[in-house]
C-alpha cells in the first residue's frame, strides 16, 4: 500500500514528518498559495492543510484534521466533529430498504411489469 501525500505549493522544513494521506490545498479556484511546514512539525495522517497556512517550528497536527489557520510553534491543532455511534443502524436500514424494494417489486407486479 503506497503511502500517498499531495504535496502542493509548500516549504517543509527539517526533520519534519507528514502522515499518510495529507494533501496540501492550495488552489482556491483562482490562485495557487503556500503552505509553510516548519522544523520538526508533525503533520498527523489525513490532514487537509487549506493554504495560505503555516504550522510552526514542532507544531503538530491530529491525524483526520483540516487546518485552515497557522498552528504556532510547538502547539497542537485538532479539526473534526465528535464521533457519534448510532446502535442498530444497520440493521434498521437494510429493514427499511427490504421494505422498500419489496413495494417496489408488488406495484410492478401489480402493473403488470413483473420485478425488476
């Protein structure tokens, strides 16, 4: 499994790690910008770095984050929702799906269609 990474307009600086699946945005439809990556920043996996942004020197990044904003030396940045788990999702969906697709089959029937 490649470990893949869109690398835009940037500097990175040394010694600094970028994670598995972190992409560089830095097209906004009409201009290219820059994305600055300082000394020994760690960059956590699947993060979107929305340019123009810059992490300082030992900043880091939570794996899954967008960062729209510069990240000061030596802080952490975390962008996302808190996870919700639905119990019995799925067995409520394929219910209602089989439900679904089991008037579907009865109205052609009825019409003369046959299922489909």
């Amino acid at each position: 499994m490649p470990h893949l990474t869109y690398v835009g307009d940037a500097k990175i600086g040394r010694r600094a790690n970028i994670g598995a699946g972190t992409v560089f945005v830095n097209y906004d439809g009409y201009e290219k910008h820059r994305t600055r990556i300082g000394d020994d920043a760690r960059v956590g996996s699947d993060t979107m770095l929305v340019a123009p942004v810059k992490l300082g020197k030992g900043a880091v990044t939570g794996a899954g984050s967008v960062i729209t904003t510069d990240v000061p030396a030596g802080a952490l940045a975390v962008e996302r929702s808190e996870q919700r788990v639905v119990k019995g999702y799925r067995k409520r969906r394929d219910a209602e799906a089989g439900a679904k697709r089991k008037k579907s089959d009865t109205e052609a029937r009825a019409k003369g269609k046959g299922a489909h």
